[in-house]
C-alpha cells in the first residue's frame, strides 16, 4: 500500500515536466517504470547551454529527480553562496541524459553531463537539504536551502575546498609595452601583430564574464558580444587579457569604427551598433586558471595554456605568434595597413600595469595619446564649431604643450568633443608656461584624444597630426610622451 502511494505521489510530482514538453519534438526523456533501488542515492551535475548557460544539480529522490538550476555553476569554497533555482521535479532517466533540446522548445540548448555520482542524504526538509557528493569533480558536504520565495535557494559548501586555490584575481591593471625600435637580434622574443584597439581584462567564471579596461572601468554592458566566451570555458575560471577591436570592411582593424562603440551606454544603441559596427575580443595572454594564478609563470608557458583553452568564436579569437623574424613580419603588418607589432620575451612573467622593457610595441605609423587641454574656434563652415584641439602630455607633474590637431574630426566627433568640453571649461590655461594660441578656449585636462602623426619633433611638437578618437582607457594623468627606444643586443 505504501509503495503503491509512493508511486502514485511521484507520478504527481512530474506533471509539470510533462506538461512543459513536447515528446514527439524533444530527445528529453518520458518517465519509465522504476528501476529496483540501488544501494546509494544518484545525483548528475548537468551544464546546460539554453537562452543562459546555467548547470543543472539533480538528485534522486522517492522515486524523482529533484532539481535545481544553478546560474554560477557548483561551489569549490565556503566563503561563497551561489543562487539555485528551485525547478520541477525530472523522471529518474534524466539522470542520464545528455543531447540537444531542439529550438522551440522548453530549455532549448545543448546539455552534457557535466559529473555525475552518488550522494548520501544527510537531511531532507522542506526548506533544506544536506548532502554529501561523492562524483568526479564535485565531492564533499553541501547545503541547499531556501533563502525567500518557493524557487529561490541557495548552494553552500560546508567542507574546506578540496584543494588550496590561489585566489580570483578581481582588479589586475594589464601589463604595458614599451615604444622601442626593433631589437638587433629576435632571439627570446614571440612577435604578435599590434591590435588597433582598446585593451581589456576579462574575468571569466562560471555563468559570467566582466571586462574592465586599463584604468579598470567595467565596459560589460558596451560588448554584449563578447559575453557569451563564458560558454565555451563552461565552468572554468579564468582571467583573460587582451583588445576590443573592431574590424572593417577590409578586414583591418579601425579605432575609427570602434569610437561607435566607445561611448555608448544605451542599451538599444548597444544592440543597433553590435551589428552595424561588431567587435571582437582579442585573447593574447593568460593569468589565471582554474584557481592558479599565472601571473609569475613565463610567457611562453602562459601562451601554452591559452591555446590549450582553443577560444575562437564569432566574437572572440586567439591570435598566433611567431618566434623570431621580427623584421619580415613588420614590414608584412606595413604592407597590409597594420599599426606594427608586439614583441614579448618569452621568459618574461606578467607585470601588472607596468612598462618593463619585456614588452615591446614598434609601429609602422606615428601615434600617441595627447591630454586635450582647450580648443580653437573654426573658421568658414566650422565657424561657431570646434576648429582646432590644443593637446599635450604630462611631464614632471606639469602640462606640456604639444601643438594642435584641426584634421581627422567627423560631424559627429565634433558634436560629441563640443559636448564632452563645454563642462570642463576654465579661464586660465593648463599647460606650464604657456598661453595659448589666440581666441583659445581652455578645459580642464581631463579628456585623452588619438592621434596619428608625421613627425614628433625634438621638443615634443605634433607635426600633421590628424584626429582618431577619444580614448576612455587612459586616465589623463598616466599620458606622457612617448620615443621609441634605441635597441641592442640582450
């Protein structure tokens, strides 16, 4: 009688799955006659791709499988509580399940199994549960338990981490090349093409992706595109570094095409400008993985990794890298309209936010970030307008004049440069020692512009520079000038 009832409440407790799917349409599975008992209760992790990637816990149960979706994947520490959602109950033949759940229907995506085992229940109440799994991957005690509505419940793990963990990296400040000429001899360098973009951390864990620039703002919300690389590390950790690009009709990269991009916090114009003007996050190193900080290892061994990782999908990528014939490559990057290349020694460790000489950048054309510190009204057509920018770089403390820029600006850069100046405005002007030009209007030095030039004189003079965008990666304060370097011999 009771086995009888006990079956009859099970068959109950799956109305809801069956009621959400199609079975002529999905691979899922129907609910079977039970299986005799085994000697220990079965439990499956199951990473589950659909609209969110999200890994699924279920645990047999009087006859079910109760289940719960877990955004951030399982917990390895119990200084953390990860959000479980509290869904139906599955037939026990979900236990085994793995395939594609066709577009259309209930939880569409992809689903493997992720671990799997047995578990031995040590509390089963309403409102909480404690157990302890003995899987591949996931071992020890854990609790579930309610925290507010009949769905929402959090995961804990109640046992030490099963094995010591360098920890997550929230903020690091990315290493930085130093402007160089090409070193006599290439021997201990990898070469990598210099990406025209905007430098990016990405701290990637289970479920989730953050990107924060150079001066560690997070620009997430900006590049939907590039959130969904969470998926393919699936549940590993790992922080990322590398460039925002945006690439061009030609195939090159165009800092023109990413100021579309830049600046933008809306998030319909987010969406518009994702698919008129796409960008790509360009993956070059490694700092950390799976709970080993990467930071003191060699590049080489840091770039073993990452292609371990094989990350290349529609919005991201992985560059190789050459050892040696650094001269031929430069000339090629020339050829095909590149800015230059990248050298980086392949014993050198990564040093956060700092400019070591392991780290070189020798470009094909002159640019350099400038502070703009006022403007010149235009003339003619540009009259009322924007004519000229008044730029210069930080030295010893103090703002150095470095000339004007009047070419280089669209309609929109001039809108944008009128709106971004006009609260910065002052009266006397930020460069030591200088004046000004005449009818110049003088702003706070706040802003950090682009600019492509000819020639950077002896006494740091811009000679026929042309505008290319404001940069929002670099705090004005860390701007200086910068000469490329004499190279010998190491």
């Amino acid at each position: 009688m009771a086995r009888r009832k006990r079956k009859e409440e099970g068959a109950a407790r799956l109305e809801e799955y069956e009621r959400k799917r199609d079975f002529e349409a999905t691979p899922e599975p129907r609910r079977r006659r039970r299986r005799a008992k085994a000697s220990a209760p079965r439990f499956v992790v199951q990473e589950h791709s659909a609209r969110r990637l999200h890994w699924d816990l279920r645990l047999e149960h009087e006859g079910v499988a109760a289940s719960w979706a877990i955004p951030n994947g399982i917990p390895t520490d119990p200084s953390e509580n990860r959000k479980a959602v509290h869904t139906e109950d599955h037939p026990l033949e979900y236990l085994e399940f793995e395939g594609e759940i066709p577009a259309g229907q209930y939880g569409a995506g992809s689903m493997r199994i992720w671990d799997s085992g047995t578990y031995e229940c040590l509390k089963w109440e309403e409102e909480k549960v404690v157990v302890s799994f003995a899987g591949e991957r996931v071992r020890g005690r854990y609790a579930l338990f309610r925290a507010g509505s009949e769905k929402d419940w959090l995961i804990h793990r109640m046992d030490p981490p099963a094995e010591q963990r360098d920890p997550f990296p929230e903020a690091v400040a990315p290493m930085l090349a130093r402007l160089s000429e090409l070193p006599a001899g290439d021997e201990g360098w990898a070469i990598e093409v210099k990406w025209d973009g905007v430098r990016a951390i990405a701290h990637c864990r289970p479920g989730r992706l953050e990107l924060r620039t150079r001066n560690l703002n997070e620009v997430t919300r900006q590049y939907p595109e590039v959130r969904r690389l969470s998926r393919q590390l699936g549940a590993r950790d790992a922080v990322l570094d590398g460039e925002l690009v945006a690439f061009g009709p030609d195939g090159l990269p165009s800092f023109e095409r990413l100021q579309q991009r830049i600046h933008q916090t809306s998030e319909s114009v987010v969406r518009r400008r994702m698919k008129s003007h796409p960008v790509t996050y360009v993956v070059f190193d490694l700092l950390y993985l799976d709970g080993t900080s990467l930071i003191a290892e060699p590049y080489a061994r840091r770039r073993e990794l990452l292609d371990g990782l094989g990350l290349d999908g529609a919005s991201w990528q992985t560059p190789g890298y050459s050892l040696g014939h650094a001269r031929e490559l430069l000339a090629a990057s020339a050829e095909q309209g590149l800015e230059g290349v990248v050298l980086k020694r392949l014993d050198s460790a990564y040093a956060p936010g700092k400019r070591n000489g392991s780290w070189l950048k020798v470009k094909n054309v002159g640019r350099q970030e400038f502070v703009i510190g006022g403007w010149q009204p235009g003339e003619g057509r540009r009259r009322n307008r924007i004519g000229s920018i008044l730029l210069g770089y930080f030295e010893d403390g103090e703002l150095r004049y470095a000339g004007k820029v009047g070419t280089g600006f669209s309609e929109a850069d001039l809108d944008e440069l009128a709106a971004r100046l006009a609260p910065l405005e002052r009266a006397a002007s930020p460069f030591a020692g200088r004046r000004g030009p005449r009818q110049a209007r003088f702003a706070e030095p706040e802003l950090v512009a682009e600019v492509e030039l000819r020639e950077l004189t002896k006494e740091g003079q811009i000679r026929h520079g042309s505008f290319k965008g404001l940069r929002e990666d670099k705090p004005a304060k860390v701007v200086g000038l910068e000469r490329p370097a004499q190279r010998r011999d190491r």
